[in-house]
C-alpha cells in the first residue's frame, strides 16, 4: 500500500533521484521548455513550482530572499540558474497565482514507447535557439594569417 507516499521512485535511489530533478528543473529554468517523459515532467512540474512559491514567497525584504537563495540553492545547486529564476522566471510569473508550468503531450518514443511530453513555463516564451553554421558561412570568414 502506498500510505502517504507522495513521491514516484521512477526506478531510482533517493540520491539519483534528487539529482534528476535538480538537473530536469535547470534546464527548464535555463532552457525554458524540456523533453521528457510524461512520469519525469509530472515531478519536475511539481518542483519546479515548488521553487517558484518558495522565491515569491520570500518577498522583497532582503533576509526573506537571503533564505529562499540559500534554500533553492540547496535543491538546484548552480548559482547562475538561481539567478535566473530570481531573475527571469519568477517576474514573469508575479501576476500568476499558480498554476506556473504545463504539460503538453507528445507522440510516443520509438525506441520503447514511453510516453513524452513538452514541459514549459505558462508565461515564458521558449528562447530562441541558435542556427548551426553550415560551412559555406565558415568558408565566407576570411582567416587572418
């Protein structure tokens, strides 16, 4: 029976566990939108906001901020991410009363068929990304000798 036991264990120890939402809430905040599948997106949706609560909830007071810092800190661990959702992400959702990310669902993966989704921020565009070079473009770049 699963008496109160709100966390999925996704086939991992509770270290390696922490670490992949850690590592899934970066590259959302850093990326803005994530690929992943369906069981992963549902716990990294409920982290992530868990962080965006704890960041507006600190308020404008400096010793509030001090505190969600260090504890989003302890749970990200990578200080130019938590920059950017003090930054970035939690201005954009100050209008918001929850509610901060959503799910879209995707085809199937090939390879096993898990079930993939599209994890974003509701009120942040997803950044634009950069077009590769092709090597008629390094060819026009005249070299200095």
């Amino acid at each position: 029976m699963r008496h109160r036991l709100k966390d999925k264990k996704l086939g991992r120890t509770m270290a390696h566990r922490k670490a992949l939402m850690s590592a899934l809430v970066c590259a959302l905040i850093e990326q803005r939108q994530i690929r992943t599948t369906l069981r992963k997106a549902k716990c990294a949706k409920s982290l992530a906001e868990k962080m965006v609560t704890l960041v507006r909830r600190a308020g404008s007071d400096s010793s509030g901020k001090a505190v969600a810092w260090r504890r989003a800190m302890s749970i990200l661990g990578r200080k130019n991410i938590v920059r950017s959702l003090f930054d970035h992400v939690v201005p954009a959702c100050s209008d918001r009363a929850g509610g901060y990310t959503r799910i879209l669902r995707l085809d199937r993966r090939p390879s096993d068929g898990a079930e993939m989704v599209l994890l974003e921020w509701v009120n942040l565009p997803p950044l634009e990304k950069k077009a590769k070079k092709t090597k008629e473009q390094t060819d026009k770049v005249p070299k200095k000798d």
